[in-house]
C-alpha cells in the first residue's frame, strides 16, 4: 500500500511538472509591446509619449493616491522607484499629473471605478495600459505582504511603466499561475526576484538606451556624422589626450536624419583623439560605448 502512494506521489508530481512545462513559454517574453517576435531577445517596441519624454528630460512624474481606509502603499511605491532612480539615473518627482499610482480597495480593485476596469486575480495591474500608465495596487492584499515584497509588486508594475517590460508568468487566457523566477521582478509569486536582476536590467536599458552608433568620421576640425536610433537624443563629443585621458567637451550635436557636419567647439590641440557618445537625458546614457572617429596629427 504503502509503495502505491509513493507511486501515485511521483507520477503526481512528473504529471504536475509536465503540465507546468507546457504552461511555461506562453507569455515570457521581454516587452509588452513586442510584436516583430516572441522570447526574450526581440527589439524593444516604440517608445510611449511618457516615456519619450523620460529620455528627453530624465525625469518621471508620479503621483500618489489611495482610496479611503486602505492602507498606504506610497513607501513601498517610493523605494521602487529609488531603486529605478539607481539603476538608470532617472528622477523620480512626485507631483500633480505625473504617472497615477493609486493604492485601491480590493473591490475597487476587482472590480473597477466606473472608468477603468478592474484586475482580477492580480495585485497590482496597469488597467488601461498603454493609454495610460497609471498602476492599480490591492491595498489591503499588499498590507499582508512583507515590505519588499510589496516594493516587488511595485518594481514589476513599474518596469511595465516605464521600460513595457513584458510579463514572466502565465497569464493568457484569464489565467494567473506564478512560476516564482528568480532572475526576474517580471515573474511573480513566492521565489521570485524582490531586486533588480541583470536580466531586468537589460530589458530596462534595451528599452531606454541607445542601441546603436550614429556613425561618424574627424574632417579636419569638423565632424561628420549620420542618422541615429529612436533612442538617441544627442551626440556627445569627447576628446581624448595622448596620455590616454578622456573628457567630456561640453559640447552636444544635434540628432538629425541623414548627414550632417559640425564643427568642433573645443580647439582641437595636437594628438588629440575625437570620441562621439549616442546619449539621452538619462545619466546611465552618459560615457558609455564612446566611438573613437579620428585623430589631429602629432606633428
Ligand atoms: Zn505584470
């Protein structure tokens, strides 16, 4: 008898691994948005007017609100963005139009305001995604939760927001099953990641950043260069001595669409190396993948 049940135990949990295995892949993919391919490593989708203008300015606006007698979620709320403060150089404002954040009653929550509808079987959701970023929370679901697990829920709905980062967990069909990943704040339930991974990273900086070089060559004192990506929003001119130190020259060329040539504000002394940096507004944009365009001579 006894060996019937270890039996029947194992081939429960082989059917019930089996039946996960199959679940598993239906919704994991990087963005939201993605339509070009499935999986992870597809090209980011267009940038949102918000986002837009989180690259050109650096900043995100966010409000808080929180329906009456729940408890509050702006802490938690707060240090996730702290944390996407870290990660990218963003500034988080809280002000009066920004990007709601409203902590709800569950029956609110479950049931929508009469404007927007409701999230069912989640705790957190962006329910009239992507014309409008605002983020629902289950206010006295979450009150249950341990303090960074509810600034996990904050992170996941907040890289929806500002990166379209895409779900990590089956939830097609009117379905939710958590699959607790632990390299991602993407996928939900016990297991999963309560901090930024290297894999939320590059789905954040894929989503943000430049991805690629303008292309450009050193005439004389003047630079030639061309088109940029839709994330780009300036090109920085650097310069590099022969000892090997580089600095930025406070100079910026604009991004155009075809060839355009400037010239270089900074006098260009001898043996001088000219470096253009595809940036936007957000710091972590700054210095990064510098292409080396020409030399002056040395003579
Ligand atoms: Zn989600």
């Amino acid at each position: 008898m006894k060996r019937v049940i270890i039996l029947a135990a194992i081939v429960g949990a082989l059917l019930g691994w089996f039946l996960e295995s199959m679940e598993v892949g239906a919704d994991d993919r990087r963005y939201l948005r993605q339509t070009s391919c499935s999986g992870y490593e597809c090209s980011p989708p267009p940038l949102l007017p918000q986002q837009e203008a989180l690259i050109d300015t650096g900043v995100w606006f966010w409000e808080y609100r929180q329906d009456q007698g729940v408890p509050s979620l702006h802490a938690p709320i707060q240090a996730a963005l702290d944390d996407f403060a870290f990660e990218t150089g963003l500034l988080a404002l809280e002000a009066p139009g920004g990007n709601l954040q409203v902590a709800r009653s569950s029956s609110t929550f479950y049931y929508g305001d009469g404007f927007s509808p409701g999230c069912p079987g989640a705790v957190g959701c962006l329910n009239r995604y992507p014309t409008s970023l605002q983020i629902w929370y289950d206010a006295p679901v979450m009150a249950t939760y341990f303090f960074r697990s509810q600034v996990q829920v904050a992170l996941h709905e907040g890289a929806h927001a500002i990166a379209d980062a895409g779900e990590m967990y089956v939830h097609t069909g009117g379905r939710i099953s958590c699959d607790g990943k632990s390299w991602t704040f993407m996928s939900c339930g016990i297991g999963t990641s309560l901090f930024f991974t290297a894999f939320d990273r590059v789905t954040v900086s894929r989503y943000l950043l430049p991805q690629s070089f303008t292309g450009g060559v050193l005439v004389g004192d003047a630079v030639v260069y061309g088109t940029s990506d839709s994330r780009t929003t300036r090109i920085a001119v650097y310069y590099e001595t022969y000892t090997g130190f580089r600095f930025w020259t406070g100079q910026t060329l604009p991004v155009v669409s075809g060839v355009s040539v400037e010239r270089l504000a900074l006098p260009l002394g001898r043996c001088t190396g000219v470096l253009l940096g595809s940036e936007n507004a957000l710091p972590i944009s700054w210095g990064r993948d510098l292409q080396l365009i020409g030399w002056s001579s040395c003579e």
